[in-house]
C-alpha cells in the first residue's frame, strides 16, 4: 500500500449556524491548514499515487479566500469542510482540517473508510490463518506483497 499527503494552507471567512449561542455564529476568518491523507494499493502510470497539483488545485480554487458559506450546501464547520475534500480529491481516505493551533476537524467519512478497511484486514488475516493451517507454517507462500 503506497501513501500521501499534502499539507496546504488557505485563507477563508465562514460563519456557523449553530444550536446554541456562540461567537462563531458572526462572521469570521481562519488561515487554514488542510492535510490531505492518499492510499492507493497501486500507482498510476507517472509513477504516481495522486498528483499533488491536483490536490493543491481542487482545495485552493474551492476554499482559498473564500467565503465558505458559499461554497458548501452544508454547515461550514471544519468536519463539513474536511467531508467536501475528501470526497472530491482520488485516492483521499482521511483529511484533517485545522482553523487554529489548538482546534481540528476531522471528516467523519474516515472512520467509516477505517471500519471498512479494518473489517477487509481482518477478513484476509482469518482467510491467511486458514491456509496456514492447511498448509503449515514454513510452506507458506504469500499471495500478495504489502508495502506500506
């Protein structure tokens, strides 16, 4: 498994709209920083998993100075925003958005990528368990080369 990640910076306004009382309800702007996580099990013909110009290119013309709200049919929370990236960027499993030193979003896409990929990992070690049984321990071949 081959991975990446692109670390960009963006400057955007946004305002929440919130069930309770907060001053992020009034307009506001973040220096943004976006990291884009990529895995794929092979690379494409340049040599490549995804193409980091593409990645910079689809985040920075979406959200840089930008104001979010106009962008996204949902609440533009760091959460929303992290979703919106990873659904449009190839190969992206996890995104992490951070408005402020302290504070990060994560895109509640990735664990439900992370339960399917663990319920594979753990489907493919039973099946190796089983050939090993069958087969014994020092006759075992691997099917597949993992890199990682």
């Amino acid at each position: 498994m081959y991975y990446v990640e692109k670390r960009i910076t963006i400057s955007a306004a946004h305002n929440l709209h919130l069930s309770y009382e907060s001053k992020c309800e009034t307009l506001h702007g973040h220096n943004f920083v976006v990291t884009v996580y990529c895995k794929s099990a092979t690379l494409n013909e340049d040599g490549m998993l995804t193409d980091f110009t593409h990645i910079k290119r689809i985040v920075k013309e979406t959200f840089d100075h930008k104001y979010i709200n106009e962008v996204l049919t949902v609440n533009p929370s760091s959460e929303n925003i992290a979703r919106w990236i990873c659904d449009h960027v190839e190969n992206c499993y996890k995104v992490s958005v951070q408005e402020s030193e302290k504070g990060c979003g994560l895109d509640v896409v990735e664990v439900n990528k992370l339960l399917r990929q663990f319920e594979m990992t753990r489907k493919m070690m039973r099946q190796m368990s089983q050939m090993t049984g069958r087969m014994g321990r020092r006759g075992m071949k691997l099917p597949f080369m993992y890199r990682d």
